[in-house]
C-alpha cells in the first residue's frame, strides 16, 4: 500500500512568498498616496466647513444688532480667539462660541480667516502639523501640502488672493 503525503513542497511556498512579496510592494506606495489625499482632503472639507460656520457666526453678529461688515478677520490659536475690526483685534470669546455651535471640532484646530463686507471670503485651518486646507479649495493639493504644513497665515493668503481675483 501507498502512502501519499499532504502539505506544500519548499518550493511552491516560496513561489507565494514571492508573489506576495510582489504585490506588497507594488501596492503599499499606492495605498500611502490615498491616504495623503485623503487627509488634503479632509483638510480642505474642514476649511469649507469653517467658513460656512464663521459666515454664519457673522450672520448671527449681524442680527445683534451690531455692524459685522466691519469685521475683517476672525482667528483662533491655541485657546485664543480674536476678533479683528478695521485693523483692531479684539478678544473673541463669543465669536469663537458662535462658531463652535456650528463646527464642534474647531477647539483643537488653528485657524485664520479674512472677512470683506461681512462675508468671510477665505479660510485656512491646520487639521494637524502636517495637514492645512483652505477655502476656497484647490490650493493645497497632494503636490504642494508639505508647503503649507504648519503655515495657516500662508495658505491664508494664498486662498485670499484666489477669492478675491475670482
């Protein structure tokens, strides 16, 4: 009688060893290049969000009976949020609430703004070190994040000059 053994041979598992090595590494640096573009993104929807949100705020600043086409600027760093008024920045204590009602993840994010006729027209925002997006979008991409990494003031500009020439 014949026995007969069952189980893979050396060589036929090095074969799928290799295969596999294969596709990982084809497939590994495509899977990093979506998830950069999955944060710039995230970054840039987080920037329309916020503008949304500041707009609204301006909005609300506007029913109070109080004049918010003077506002140029709303920004908040690290805790602080400030309000700027013809070139005066003031405490922004119940801006950054007003905003917060409408964005709730703004309290761990910096973010700068240029209002024009009580209309926020651009927006930057870091989501982290690495990652800024804007509103309007299509200035920070997946070519050109790492210039904006921790540069809201820059991408600001950028999305500024890009709003105002449109």
């Amino acid at each position: 009688m014949k026995t007969t053994k069952k189980g893979f041979t050396l060589i036929e598992l090095i074969v799928v060893i290799a295969i596999i090595g294969v596709l990982a590494a084809i497939l590994i640096p495509s899977m990093l290049g979506y998830v950069k573009k999955s944060k710039v993104s995230s970054a840039n929807s987080a920037a329309n969000s916020l503008q949304k949100a500041i707009n609204t705020c301006l909005v609300e600043i506007d029913e109070e009976s109080q004049n918010s086409s003077d506002v140029t600027g709303i920004s908040h760093a690290a805790g602080d949020t400030s309000v700027t008024v013809d070139g005066i920045t003031y405490d922004g204590d119940a801006a950054y609430i007003k905003i917060h009602n409408y964005m709730e993840k703004i309290q761990t994010r910096e973010f700068n703004s240029v209002c024009d006729g009580g209309v926020c027209i651009a927006a930057a925002i870091a989501i982290d070190s690495k990652y800024t997006g804007t509103a309007p979008g299509g200035i920070v991409t997946v070519d050109n994040y790492q210039t904006y990494s921790n540069a809201v003031d820059d991408a600001l500009a950028a999305a500024e000059a890009k709003a105002r020439e449109s």
